[in-house]
C-alpha cells in the first residue's frame, strides 16, 4: 500500500515490490524517497550479482548514508580500505566520503541503504537508461 499524494499514508511493500532499477550487475529496489519522505531520506534495497562491481568509487557532497546487510558477505570500499561485511553489518559514511561496493562471492548479496537526505532517487532512471544501452 502506498499513496502517491499523502506522505502521512503507511508504505507497506512486499518482497521485490517498489520501484525497480536494473543497473548491470546491480539491482536497486527504492522503497521510500523523496516523494514519500519529503526528500528526508531514501530507502533502496541493493542485490549484486556474483562476482561482481559496484558503481566504482565515488563520494556525495551532502548525503550521508548507512549500509545494512541482509545477505552478505559484501565488500565496501570506504575512504582508504575495504570492509568485508558479513550479514548483519551495519555502516555509516559520512557525506564526502570516498566510497564503493562489491560482491567477491559466488552467490548474489544484498543490503538496505539509507540516504539522508533523499534526493539520490533522482539520478536512478538515467543511470538504468545507461547501463541498459551499455549492456
């Protein structure tokens, strides 16, 4: 259940419901963003496919956000190192921090990200748009 127009409206989605984003060898799933949250935050669910890269490093200018894997192992790269976060890891990166993902296994990982603020939701159909036309 989700209203379009009332951000005071309960959002209850179900497995692999909400707005979907295939980038490559990563899958987002936005399940609340600036238009439900009046661009408070964002919530994504991200699955990486085996052996596979993250969008590469980069860093926000204004949006600190937060990691909760679910189905792990995944790699993180942040600031100068990588964490290897096993299920259950939980992390924060503060705005202007270098930053990127990976999966080093054999079988698909997945986290819950949290953007604070949302706004990041924006650049999601351009992205999907080029990785589509990139295949």
């Amino acid at each position: 259940m989700k209203s379009s127009n009332s951000k005071k409206e309960i959002i209850l989605l179900k497995k692999e419901q909400g707005r979907t984003y295939n980038l490559g060898p990563m899958t987002a799933i936005f399940k609340a963003d600036e238009d439900e949250t009046d661009n408070k935050y964002s919530v994504s669910e991200w699955w990486l496919e085996p052996y596979s890269e993250g969008p590469g490093a980069h860093l926000h200018e204004n949006i600190v956000q937060t990691f909760y894997v679910f189905e792990g192992p995944v790699s993180f790269f942040v600031g100068d190192k990588w964490i290897d976060a096993e299920t259950g890891t939980f992390i924060r990166i503060p705005e202007k921090t270098m930053h990127t993902f990976a999966n080093r296994t054999d079988k698909k990982t997945g986290f819950i990200n949290f953007d604070i603020p949302g706004g990041f939701e924006k650049d999601m159909p351009s992205m999907a748009a080029w990785f589509d036309k990139n295949k």
